[in-house]
C-alpha cells in the first residue's frame, strides 16, 4: 500500500483545514473558481474529478462479468444494499432529522437542500475508494472487481431514475436535464475512456505492461481526491467557520446512516455464511459513497455554495476515518466467517 493510501485519513485531514484556511484568507480566487462554469458544471470541480475517477476506472476489467454467476451470493449482497436499502433509508433518515428532529434548528429551504445533499450521496455506491477498502481487508480483489464493473453498469442506468425519485418525494425540483448530464459527464464517460485505454494497452494480453500503466496512473487519482478536497472546503469555508453547528447536524445522521448499513450487510454477510475475503468488500462498498459523483450533482444541481453541496462535503468528512473505522472492524472479526474457498 502506497504512503498516500496508508495515510489518507492525514492527508485528508490537513487538506480539509487547508482549504478551510485558503477560503477565508483567499475569498477572491476561490469565487473567481466557482465562477468558471459551462451548463452548470463547475469546469474546475469536474477536471479534478475526471482525474480522481479515471485512474479507478481503468482498472475495471469488465471481461470479470462473465464469472458473476460462480459465486453470486457476495455479488446480490452488495447490490441489495446499494440500490433496494441504502438510498431509500439515507432518505428516510434526512426526512427524519431536518424534517422532523431538526426542524426547528435549520429553516425550510435549507433543509431541503440538506436532504438533498444526503439523497445525493446515497444513491451513489462507492466506485473510487473500493480497491483501497478492499485491499485493507484483504478481500479478493477479483471479486472486487466484479463488483464495482456490476454497480458502475448499473449506476449509468439507476442513479438518475432514483435520485430523481427521492428528491421528487422530498419535494425538491428535479432539473432532469442537469441529472442525466451529471450521470454522463462523471460516471458514463470515464467508464468509457477506462474501458478502451485498457482494451488498448491490454490488447495483447501485455497484463505487466497495464499493471504498470496503472501504477503509474494512482497517484494521480489520490492527487485529484485531495485537490477536490482542498477547493470544497475552500468553497465552503466561510459557512464551516460562521456556521459550524450545520456541520454537526448534517454529521449526526450520515454517522447514523454509514454505521447502520454496515451493520445491516454484516449482518447478513454472515447470516449468509460468505467468506470474509468477499463479505468484508462487499459491505464496505454497499457503506461507503461515490462522494465525488455526489459533490458533482450536487453543485450542477444547487450551486456550489448550496446547503446539498455542503452536505455532500460533510460527507467527505465523514467519509475516510469511519470508513477506516469499518475496516479496524471488519479485521477483528475475520474470525466470524468462513475461510476463504
């Protein structure tokens, strides 16, 4: 595991208080940033994202397909957990608590875009940070494979109808335009581009050859996440510093929510007697977030200075330490399950 990898919880640390303090020292240049937009695409955002997220699809082997129906239990567990569980209770929960718990802390409008935020954020599965979960549990990284190649074909086709679906039923318009232009921009086009760059480099079945091409490509990828980073909470800064109480109550139920599905997939990975090397990725992935794709939909959608794109930042924050919190958990309970077959 690389430095970056092994310490990402630090990086990402430093770069959120770097950002914090570069957007209230430098106002102007962060504004004169999230003014460079064409369609309501943030030009800046979306090349920073193209670089996290292409190095990641270039390692998505889709010719790994064909093995799904030799062992299809891990692969149904991630997939119920991704799109019949999560999004529709990572809704209920922002329902509950700005709706409900919340709602006399936070006003109407703003609450709505929270729940957007959130909406956002569980209807996408975990593409980017997958290989780095999973190779910190030991899980099988063919089968990783698999599972990220399944969820991306199904997100090109799933990720509108149902984020669409969950902000309709939250009453919060829904531009489809910018919907489908953001599944395109960040989930269809860097699936394509990583597939024929790797049919490219692998037509000759040169894996060494592609392997390094990957290597290569890695840190990149980390190099992107925390420049993405470091412009969010600079985008966001003046409201993180005047405003730290929103922080919290947007943290309160993506905790919630994160540690209660992991809960729920632990549970059945066991109840279903899979091996660790599978069930520990697999409930990792059905936890964590694409957060790119979602910080990206959520700025097209309502700005970059948004209650949803503040909440989709949260959820960066959130993100990397219980996500590593999950895998010190996943570890001491290898015990749990069955042997790797």
């Amino acid at each position: 595991m690389s430095i970056f990898e092994r310490y990402l919880s630090l990086w990402v640390g430093l770069c959120i208080i770097a950002g914090v303090i570069f957007g209230n020292l430098l106002p102007g240049l962060f504004i004169t940033i999230a003014d460079l937009e064409l369609a309501h695409v943030n030009l800046v955002v979306a090349v920073l994202i193209w670089i996290m997220i292409y190095p990641m699809m270039v390692q998505i082997d889709f010719s790994a397909i064909k093995d799904v129906g030799k062992r299809p239990r891990g692969l149904m567990l991630t997939l119920t957990i991704n799109w019949l569980i999560k999004p529709f209770s990572m809704a209920a929960l922002g329902w509950l608590f700005f709706r409900v718990i919340f709602v006399d802390l936070v006003d109407p409008q703003t609450a709505n875009e929270y729940i957007a935020g959130m909406i956002l954020l569980g209807v996408a599965p975990c593409t980017a940070m997958v290989f780095v979960w999973s190779h910190m549990v030991k899980g099988d990284p063919n089968y990783t494979l698999v599972q990220v190649s399944v969820n991306d074909l199904i997100m090109i086709f799933a990720f509108a109808p149902i984020a669409a679906f969950l902000l309709g039923i939250s009453d919060i318009a829904v531009p489809w335009e910018t919907l489908l232009y953001s599944v395109i921009l960040y989930v269809l086009l860097p699936l394509i581009a990583g597939y024929f760059t790797r049919r490219k480099l692998d037509k000759k079945n040169d894996h060494e050859h592609l392997n390094r091409f990957i290597q290569r490509l890695k840190p990149w990828s980390m190099i992107g996440l925390l420049a993405t980073v470091v412009l969010l909470f600079g985008f966001q800064a003046e409201t993180i510093i005047n405003q730290p109480l929103a922080i919290i109550l947007i943290a309160i139920p993506l905790l919630l929510q994160t540690y209660g599905i992991f809960a729920i997939a632990y549970g059945a990975a066991r109840a279903m007697k899979l091996p660790h090397d599978i069930a520990a990725p697999a409930c990792l992935i059905g936890t964590s977030n694409f957060f790119e794709l979602a910080v990206a939909v959520a700025i097209s959608l309502f700005g970059l200075h948004s209650g949803a794109a503040l909440a989709t930042v949260v959820g960066v924050l959130v993100e990397v330490p219980v996500m590593l919190s999950l895998v010190a958990i996943a570890n001491r309970t290898r015990h749990w399950f069955t042997p790797p077959q």
